[in-house]
C-alpha cells in the first residue's frame, strides 16, 4: 500500500513563478499527467498562464475565481472547472481561502469527456447566468498578463 500526504504540512511554502500567496504538493506527476493539491491564502493569485493540456482545477475548500479566457466566474466548494488547452486561464482569491487539486492530463486529450446523454438537463450543472455587477468587475481586471508555458512542463505544482 502506498499512502501519498498532502495538505497542511506537506506543502511547498512558495508556489511557482508568478503566484502570490499559493502553495502546493504534487500528489503523483509522471508521463500521463499530474495531479497536485494548491492552497491559495486570502488576495492569493495564480497567475494568467497557457498550459498544452487539460486540467481540472477542482475546488474542495472554501471559494474564489477563475478566469478562462474571456469568462470569469466565482467558484466554490463542489465545483470543477475545466481549463482546456491552450487557453488562457487563472485563479485568484480575495476575503477567503480556496484549496483545490490540480488535475491535469497530458497532451493528447483536448475535449473533456462527454457526459451520457439521458435527455434531460444535468440537475448538477448550474445553468449559464448573465453576468452581475460581480461578475462584470471581476472580467475587467485581470489578475497578471498571461504567460506561456514551454510545451514540455505541466502545470507547475
């Protein structure tokens, strides 16, 4: 049996170039992909950045933003953002904290998997909203200009 730890303790204290207020632990990186838990601190930020693969950015404790491309949206809790490759995509936080884990797929998958078909609507998948006030802010301020990631590295947890 092996036991991977993660969390409170097992961090790295500085997350990668160009966060703010991030750290985090790889829970297991090899050639199919990485999966890694980040903690961003209150006013934390990951910054604008472009990845070859697919990640899911799924936020297990408390709740901030995201940004992908164009769109930007307040997650919390029980929410899994996709970023696809090649996009442009960020994280930030602002009066609370945010845990997530990182998962990210190595290139070669570009579409998230499609859910099965039962002819209704999926009861967990929040409906789009126009855009508040919120909402409306937060897309005119980016977190930090966008920066690329060589084609080699994976998210840099």
């Amino acid at each position: 049996m092996e036991i991977r730890r993660f969390g409170v303790g097992h961090r790295k204290p500085d997350g990668p170039p160009g966060t703010r207020g991030v750290e985090g632990q790889p829970i297991h990186v090899d050639d199919r992909g990485v999966i890694a838990e980040i903690a961003l601190r209150h006013h934390a930020v990951v910054a604008a950045h472009a990845n070859p693969n697919l990640v899911y950015f799924v936020v297990i404790e408390g709740g901030g933003f995201v940004r992908v491309g164009d769109e930007t949206s307040r997650v919390s809790a029980g929410d899994a953002v996709v970023w696809p490759p090649d996009v442009v995509h960020a994280a930030w936080t602002e009066s609370t904290p945010m845990r997530a884990l990182v998962v990210e797929f190595a290139a070669g998958g570009s579409e998230p998997p499609a859910l099965p078909e039962t002819g209704e609507a999926d009861p967990t998948v929040e409906q789009a909203q126009e855009p508040n006030s919120t909402q409306a802010r937060l897309a005119s301020r980016p977190p930090t200009e966008p920066a690329r990631h060589k084609s080699t590295e994976q998210e840099p947890w």
